[in-house]
C-alpha cells in the first residue's frame, strides 16, 4: 500500500475522487435549483436575480475560498490555531443572539450590508478542529472519564448555545461527532442506547406506540439473539412474528371497516355526535371498535420479560437480564413519552420539539411541507419526469425547494435513479474521506477527517430524510446542493481543509 | 481499530439502504403519489346546473331562479385580519368567524388548499358591501350561487324545498352527490328532482401551490360544460292556488281541486302550510316550522286520514244501485234516525219522510242510507255478511279508497277500508252484523280518506263513472309524465248509475233555501254546481266540516274537497270555501253582493282556537 504511493507528484496527492464527488454535487446541485426556480416568472439561467444566478455566485466564490485554504494559507495553522478559533467562534455564536437579525424566528443571523452570515455553520469546523487538537494530544484516552467529559464539553458548548438560538435542528447535527468519538474508542453499548432512546421517543411521538414497542422488541430480540449466536433462529420466529404483528393494526382496521360501516370515519376523529351514534347504532358489531392492536402486541411481550429475568438470574446470564430490563424500560418510555411531553416540559420546550418532530400546528403547516414533498418525489417514479419538467415543483407546490426541500427537485425530475444517484455519491464521498482519514499518520487529521464525515453524513441522513417523510421536518440544508452561501462556504472551506490536511499526509509518502 | 472503521462504514451503508429502500416504496410501490400529483396541479372548478324552473298550467313561474353569494374561504390563505371589519359588512357576530376560523385550524390537515364555504346565501346588496374591502380579506371570495325564488306565494307545501344534501343523503344516492351539492327534499323539487337538478360540468384548471390558477388544463379540452336542469310544468294554477290559501287561512284542514277530465291536480291546499319565504332558506326556518304545533311541515292533503262523513254515502248509495238492491223509486222512512238493536238509534236531522235516494243525497238523510248499507250486507246474494262486506269493500276500493292512488307526489298515503276479517278479528267469526258496522252507512267508523281521495271522488262522480289519476305534472319538453296517468280508471258500478245521484247533487246546492238542500250556500247562478255536503265527527273537539262538489253539470271542469277540521256542519265552513273557488276558476271573479260577503267572511274566520293541538 505504501509502495504505490512513493514518487507522485503534489498533483497527484490531492484525493482527485473526493474533489470530483464535490464538484460533481455542486454542479448537480446548481442544476436543480434553476429547476426549482424556473417556473417563477422572469429570469434566465444566468440572470442575476434568480436564485440559480446568485448561485454561481457562491459557487465561484466557494471554489476562491477552497483554493486560498488549499494554496494559501498555511496547513499548520488549522492545528496551532485551533483553540483560539474555537473560542472566538463560540464568542460569535453567543454575540449573534444579542447582535443577530432575526430570520424565520431564530437568531442567528449577521448581517452585513447585502451579506448575510450564519455563525453556526462556520462552528462545525471550529468544534471539529478543537475536537482534533484536543483528541490527538498523546495523553488523551477517551476512555477516561474526565477524557470523555472534556470531549463532550468541547461537543456541548456550542451546541448548547445553537440550541439557544433556536436553531435546534444544526444543533442535532452535533450529535452526530458520537460517530467520531466511536471511532476514537468510546463504547459501542453508548452508541447503542442513545440511539435505541432516540428511535423509541421519535417513534412514539411520530408514529405510535404500537410502532415503537414493537420495534423496541424486535432490536432486543435480535441482539439477544445475536450473543447466542442463533441469528438463524431469529430470522425465522423473531422475524416471522414481527412480520404478523405489523400487519395486525392493518388487519384490525380491514375488520373494522368490513364489519363497521363507517368506521373509517370514526378513526379519523369525525367530531360529529350524530354520525357516531348512527354508525354504532347501525352495527352490531361496534365492540370491534374498542379492540387495539396494542392489547395483542403488550400481551406477547410483557410475560416474557419477567421470564426472561428469572432465567438470567438463574443461569447468570447478564446479557439476557440487561436485554429484559432495557426492553421494560423502554415500554415505561414509551408510556411516559406522554406524561414528559405534556406534563413535564414547559410549554416553549414542547412547542420545539413539536416543531422539531413536524407536530406542531404552526401556519406554514410543517405537515403540509412533507406530505407535498413526499408527492413531488413519489410522482417522478423510475426515471423521472425529465429535467424542467416537473409539474409539483415548477408550480410551487413544494415549500422551501431550492433550499432544504433540494431533494424533491432531484426526485421528481430524475426519478429513483437520479436519487440513488445522488445517495451512492454522497455515500462515496463520505466513504472517501472516512478512508483518507483512516490513512493518515497525524491522528489530528483523522480524527479531523472524521468530523467532517460525521457532519456530512447528519446533513445527508436528515436532510433527504426528511423529504421523504422518515425524519422529522428539520430544516438543514441539503450539503453543496441547497441553495445559499453560507452553507456552501461552510461545506466547502470544511471539505478543503481536510484535502489539504490529507495532501499532507500524502507527501509524506 | 480497523473494525470499527468498518463497522462505520458499513452504518453508512445500511443508512443508504434505508433511504434507497424508502424511495423504492414510495416512487415505484406505491402509486397513490403519483395520484395525488396530479390532483394536486389540477382544480376542478365545478361549475353547477341551473336548476330547471317549475311552472303553474298557465305558464307562471311557480319556483325560479336568483343570484346568491357564498362567502368562501382558503383557510391556508388567510393571514392576520381585521375580524371586526369582516363581521359588520358581513353582519355576523365576529365570534361566529372566529369558531369557524379556529373549526379550519383544527381540520387543516384534511382541508390543506381547499376552499370551504363560511357563509350562505348572501343577497347581491350584501355582496357587495364585501366585495368592496374584498381586498383586505386575501384569502376570503365570493361564489356566486343560484338559488330558488318564488314569485308568488302559491303552494310551499306542493313545491317542497330545496337544501344542502348532509352524509346520509349522500349515502342514500351513492355517487349522485357531493357534499356542497343541494338537492329537492320535498314535494315536486323531490318527486323531479332527477329532471330538475341537471349535469354538473367543471373547468379543470392548473394551479400553484398558492391556488392561484396558472392556466387551463389542455386549454379547456377536458372541460364538462353543465347541463341546467329541466323545465317542470305542473298542473297547478297559480291563481287559484293562491286564492285558495288566502279563503284557508287561519284554518287547519286542506282543499285539493281537480280536473275531472285530465285528472290534473289544480290546487292542492294544506294548511297552515309553509310560506314561499321560508322555503329559499329552509335551514334557518326549519326549527320555527318544526316547533309549530299546527305542524306547517304535514301535508294534509295527501297524508292526513280523516273519516269522510256524508260524502260517503254517494258511494254506498252507487253501490246500492249497482248491486240492485236499491233503486231511484225505493224509498225508506227516517223519523229523526235509524232505530236498530232496541234502543240504539243513528240520529238525523229534522226534514220530510219517507224519502228516495236523489232526495236523501239533497238533504243527507241519515236514515236512507242505513237502509242502504243493510240491504247490501244482508243481500241474499251471499252466504254471509262476510262475503257481502268484502264485495262491498272491493266497489269501495274500485273509487281509490283505502290504497294509494299512485299520483305522482311524493309521501301519498292509502287511507283504511276495513276488510271482513278486521271485525272477524275483533267480535269471532259470525260475531257480528249489519248494525255493528253501521257508521259505515254514513262515513263514519274504521274509515280513513285522504282529502285527495274524497277530491278523487268528486272527479269520478263528476266524469260519471271513471276517474284519472290525480297528478301534478304535465308532459312538457323533456319530461314525460308516466302512460298511466293517462288511462280511464274505471269504478266498479257502471256510468250509467252515476247519473241518478248527480240529480241529488245539483238539487243540493240548487234547490234555494228552505227547501231542505244542504249545501244551497253554495249555489252560483249559472255554474250549475253539484255538491254534498259531510259533516264527520272528529274526536278532538267539534265536527270536521267536508264539502264535495263539481261543475257545471254536464261539462264539469273542476271537481273540488274542501276538508275543514273542527269547522262543524259541511254547509258553514267547507261548502263556501269549495264553491268560492269553483266559482273563482270558472268566472275568474267572485261576483259582488252576497258572495263577495261570503268571501270576506270567510277570509276573515278564523278557526285555529278550535283546533285541539298537543
């Protein structure tokens, strides 16, 4: 491996695949926004005041900024420099809450003159520049406890103030550095329950108890599943069984709708007393009415958990225990979901994660974003409707569409294909980089590498989860592709440090 | 270390699938999106039918059309706005647009870019008061609607209403309806609904997300134009309708008048019934209607069933002549009654005796026709009182009593006739004879009619012998009333006895005074009117006062029931109103002196205090 890399040139040290996937999604991305624009009256391709024009804009001054980072500014600073961007950083974030013009309800806005300028995303490069100054001193192991908490801290300050500015969703973003901090050693089982929290509270919220208990029941089962190492098994009962329990709810509305006229409506909380008592009146079957699939599903799990205690106890087998009590605690969580949501939180705490999750009732209608989304990328079908020829986002139906809502331009214009497209060179990219960093010997740049992967990957997973109806509504843009400067300097001035700190490494092979 | 970076990597895998996985489902599993796309680029602008206009027989409009205004709303479109302002110009309460803002905020998933109408039926004055600050209302416009008018005030019980169909009437015409869509719930606007609504038709327009109309779909190529409604022509003359009410007000009771020749329906008056006024907006009267306890909504003429006292005893007296055990020249005694069973006696009034039939119609001797009705049951013809009755009871049902006569307005009832087994049931086969059903003789007893029934009769009786199925609707362009309402209904008893009780018809209205005539109240020099009188007992309070006539004589063009509840004798209520209208129809004038007395005195009674209401 080493031997192939001796004699190259500096131009050939550059990661040429990784700034090809950069390139190739900018100029896709520039692409998809006159798309997005084109349908609203006046302006060309190149015209200045359409978003695709000022575009170029931001592109050719992103391109002048990577080459200053990659030519001119010395590589060595980002590593000696990093503490004091760091702080300076978080100094702006906190002065924008007092100094910032407000932008769709959040404070995080500089402004100057025609330039607007958000702190927060120039804060992804400087807690990841900390993070790698900070993690590659040879003493650090974050293993250690007081190891961890300073990485969290460095991790947590920020984000804390993003949160206060109301930008909660870059805010989530930061979550996503626990990638990097596996990577450098933190416990797999971390990883594991913040994740299985997440999944549980989001899908109880968003989708319904039924969903989470059963999904909660089917990653213990198959973790358990997997210490015995009878996967086999697993497959064929855990997932057999799954399978039944997710068609109940469908099947328990079939029977309703068969035997109850009307039943449909009653579900979707007809609110008119009238009609109740007549389709109730009208069925002798309306008991059916009061069965929930919930009943089935609590009923086939509950029992085996205090089974499955007894027998941990009994054989000593912990993994079994711990596996039982994470699965009760999680059904207590989801059953408190509600109680925290509505009781505990104050009233501005719940609003946000309402409008976080897409709950909220607020008059753009984040529901409305999602659903017309989800048409405009589900109607492109295979191969799309041809480029310019989209009909839901020519005519406006998608909100927000050349920024955060990118995605649906590509679905409905290029189809699955281009969407899988777009996901495959996305995922290269990360790839790329999760590689590159992987080859260095400067654990700064690795460590560094990863963070950008990280960041990129949160972007991409949220972003495109969203449109397509998986995530939540939270607006972060679409990484190089949505419309906007400050995201596409961000990304690209993140991207390029990394290629010069890369380039580095590589002459020293 | 490496294993983690592979484990990294193959999380970044797996977060690929999903999302590839999420958009196979949805852009090639399921197609419901692809659906809902071009639902969602293309309105369809509906665009709805004028309603066909119902005619009077002389070519008045009875219903019309006129311009009404919804204020719709786009609750998605709606900003902040002044609420007060739009509250007084459209002169409501501004906590009524509140509810129905916050009622569009709680159903917004479901209502997303559509348009729901916030207010009704504005008048175009109203309208334009709004349309002059429509500008600070973005969001709120104005749908131009038509909506029934009615010129004159002439049969709101005939015509029925008109109003928004709600979920059941939706489910009980399956993919007939919309919500939104208005449809006849009673009278002719329900009996011809299906000529009078016509075909919707729609624009289909491209539209933004802001709703705003970006072009035509295909330039119009898949537009539907609608078709307006048919035209109806009824029977009704509008006139005499009106004048009909006018002579009915303040009374509760009906009068349905006839063509005898045609079986058209004339006027068919059921009052108290509904004012024209109130039926264009039904919904906002419709607890006023229903609470009064006079009950406006029932139709009596069609739907009351009354017992039809003497008139009936033309049809005992042609059943008699038909079964040959009465004749012209027979004549019975009545000395204040019929004496039958020892004590019991059916009493009568004062006049000469013996008496003949044409003279027992003229002055409604009760007597007579108890003599009647026993020589038909105990005929020596049949075995048993069973076998006569039910005889007697098929000649009684050949006239139209005791089933529906099938006229073409909606929510006609039958009316009873007793069968045989009705009395075997109650007194034991062979319990019973002659007298225990001797009310009959007279009308009284288990007998229900319809007014429209007795009205039937007095056209049968008036074409001597046949009748046509009373009905309400010509043939006109486009609407072609049923082969059946053409066809002679004939009676069981032949035409050639019908003549013999006619002559006691017309000595009864035209003998003058003193002679023992009932109805000599009714007489009009020239109209040679035939008439009985009846006088039924009603359980609640004095006599239902019943007139039956027909005229002239030997062309009648118009055969009338007047059926008056609690006005007593047929002569002092039912035989005036009856004869004012013959005399209305066919001299177009009530003539001055005595009759015009007659008509204010019968305008100006007033006979509800003696109504028993619950």
């Amino acid at each position: 491996m080493i031997e192939s890399f001796k004699g190259r040139s500096i131009g050939q040290s550059f990661d040429w695949k990784l700034l090809s996937c950069y390139l190739l999604l900018v100029i896709f991305g520039l692409l998809n926004i006159y798309a997005s624009v084109h349908g609203e009256a006046g302006g060309t391709f190149l015209s200045f005041s359409t978003r695709s024009g000022k575009q170029i804009v931001w592109i050719v001054t992103a391109l002048v900024i990577a080459a200053l980072i990659i030519f001119a500014i010395p590589p060595e600073l980002w590593v000696s420099g990093a503490v004091i961007f760091y702080i300076f950083v978080v100094f702006l974030l906190v002065a924008v809450i007092f100094l910032g013009v407000e932008v769709k309800g959040s404070r995080s806005w500089f402004e100057f003159g025609p330039v607007r300028f958000q702190p927060a995303e120039i804060s992804k490069i400087s807690t990841s520049l900390m993070l790698a100054a900070v993690m590659s001193r040879s003493n650090f192991k974050i293993s250690k406890l007081k190891d961890f908490l300073l990485a969290a801290l460095i991790i947590g300050v920020p984000m804390l103030v993003i949160v206060a500015e109301d930008e909660t969703g870059s805010a989530l973003v930061y979550v996503g550095f626990i990638f990097m901090l596996y990577r450098e050693g933190l416990t797999g089982w971390i990883l594991m329950l913040i994740g299985l929290t997440i999944l549980t509270f989001v899908l109880t919220l968003t989708a319904s108890p039924y969903t989470a208990i059963l999904t909660l029941a089917m990653i213990t089962t198959f973790f358990l599943a997997l210490n015995i190492r009878k996967i086999g098994k697993w497959i064929l009962y855990g997932l057999g069984t799954g399978a039944i329990m997710s068609l109940l709810p469908w099947l328990i509305n079939l029977l309703q709708e068969e035997f109850i006229p009307g039943a449909a409506l009653l579900r979707d909380g007809l609110d008119d007393a009238w009609v109740k008592a007549t389709i109730l009146a009208n069925s002798s079957w309306h008991w059916l009415l009061k069965v929930k699939p919930i009943y089935f599903l609590l009923a086939l799990t509950l029992p085996a958990a205090p089974a499955a205690l007894v027998k941990s106890y009994r054989k000593k087998d912990y993994f079994l225990g711990a596996s039982a009590l994470a699965f009760l605690v999680g059904i207590f969580m989801v059953y408190s979901t509600d109680f925290l949501f509505n009781d505990v939180l104050q009233d501005h705490q719940r609003s946000r994660i309402e409008v976080l999750l897409g709950m909220r009732d607020d008059p753009s209608g984040v529901g409305y974003n999602v659903n017309q989304s989800m048409i405009a990328i589900g109607s492109g079908g295979l191969s799309g409707k041809g480029y310019l020829n989209g009909t839901q986002t020519t005519y406006g139906f998608v909100p927000e569409q050349s920024t955060d809502f990118i995605f649906c331009t590509v679905g409905e214009e290029w189809g699955f294909v281009g969407c899988v497209g777009v996901i495959l060179l996305y995922g290269f990219m990360i790839m790329r980089i999760i590689i590159d960093a992987e080859h260095s010997r400067e654990h700064f740049t690795r460590i560094y590498g990863y963070c950008v992967a990280s960041c990129l990957f949160m972007h991409l997973f949220i972003n495109i989860g969203m449109t397509i109806g998986i995530m939540p509504v939270i607006g972060i843009p679409l990484p190089l592709m949505s419309y906007g400067g400050s995201s596409l300097w961000a990304f690209t001035a993140m991207i390029a440090i990394f290629v010069v700190l890369d380039h580095e490494e590589r002459k020293y092979f | 270390m490496v294993a983690r970076e592979r484990n990294l990597l193959i999380g970044l895998g797996v977060a690929a699938v999903i999302l590839i996985a999420r958009l196979f489902i949805i852009q090639i599993v399921d197609t419901s999106y692809k659906e809902s796309a071009s639902n969602n680029s293309m309105v369809y602008d509906i665009i709805y039918p004028t309603r066909g206009v119902i005619y009077d027989r002389n070519g008045k409009i009875l219903v019309g059309n006129k311009v009404a205004y919804d204020i719709l709303v786009t609750p998605n479109e709606v900003g902040e706005f002044d609420t007060l302002l739009l509250a007084s110009v459209l002169k409501t309460d501004p906590q009524a647009i509140r509810n129905k803002m916050a009622e569009y905020r709680r159903n917004r998933s479901r209502i997303g870019y559509q348009s729901m109408v916030m207010m009704k039926q504005l008048s175009p004055e109203d309208y334009m008061r709004f349309a002059e600050v429509q500008y600070k209302f973005p969001g709120f416009k104005g749908q131009v609607r038509s909506i029934r008018d009615y010129p004159i005030n002439a049969g709101g019980n005939l015509l029925g209403y008109v109003s928004e169909v709600d979920a059941s009437f939706i489910a009980a015409h399956p993919g007939e309806y919309r919500s939104g869509d208005y449809a006849g719930k009673t009278g002719i606007e329900a009996a011809r609904e299906k000529d009078l609504r016509g075909v919707k038709g729609y624009h289909i327009y491209l539209r933004n997300s802001r709703n705003q109309i970006e072009e035509r779909y295909k330039g119009g190529a898949m537009d539907k134009e609608a078709v307006p409604g048919h035209d109806i022509v009824t029977t009704i003359d509008a006139d005499l309708q009106q004048y009909g009410q006018e002579l009915m007000a303040n009374k509760v009771g009906s009068v349905v008048a006839i063509e005898p020749k045609t079986g058209e329906i004339l006027s068919m008056i059921s009052s108290p019934g509904i004012d024209v006024s109130m039926l264009a907006d039904i919904g906002k009267h419709y607890s006023e209607i229903v609470s009064d306890p006079y009950k406006p909504m029932f139709n009596r003429t069609v739907q009351a069933s009354y017992p039809p006292g003497s008139v009936f005893k033309l049809v005992n007296g042609l059943i008699g002549l038909q079964e040959g055990v009465l004749d012209t020249k027979m004549a019975y005694p009545c000395n204040r009654g019929y004496r039958y069973s020892g004590n019991h006696k059916l009493g009568c009034h004062a006049h000469r005796s013996p008496l003949v039939l044409e003279e027992a119609i003229m002055m409604s001797c009760n007597g007579f026709f108890c003599y009647v009705l026993k020589s038909i049951l105990e005929n020596r013809k049949y075995k048993t009182i069973e076998d006569a009755f039910d005889r007697w009871r098929e000649y009684v049902v050949s006239f139209g009593f005791g089933r529906k006569l099938g006229s073409d307005f909606p929510a006609e009832l039958g009316g009873t006739i007793p069968t045989s087994k009705y009395y075997d049931k109650i007194y034991g086969k062979g319990g019973w004879k002659f007298t225990t059903v001797v009310s009959l003789s007279i009308g009284q007893g288990e007998i229900g009619v319809t007014p429209l029934q007795i009205a039937n009769l007095s056209a049968t009786v008036a074409n001597r012998g046949y009748y046509y199925i009373p009905h309400i609707v010509k043939d006109s362009p486009g609407v072609e009333i049923a082969p059946k309402f053409h066809e002679r209904q004939y009676t069981e008893v032949d035409t050639t006895e019908f003549k013999k009780v006619i002559q006691g018809m017309w000595r009864a209205v035209n003998s003058g005074f003193g002679s023992g005539g009932t109805a000599s109240i009714a007489a009009v020099p020239g109209l040679d009117i035939c008439g009985k009188t009846g006088t039924a007992q009603n359980p609640h309070g004095a006599d239902n006062s019943v007139f039956i006539c027909f005229a002239p004589k030997d062309d009648p063009k118009i055969a009338i029931a007047a059926y008056i509840e609690n006005a007593g004798f047929g002569a002092t209520w039912a035989c005036p109103i009856a004869s004012l209208m013959v005399e209305k129809y066919l001299n177009g004038s009530i003539a001055e002196g005595q009759r015009k007395d007659l008509e204010k005195r019968v305008m100006e009674g007033n006979l509800l205090d003696r109504v028993h209401v619950k």
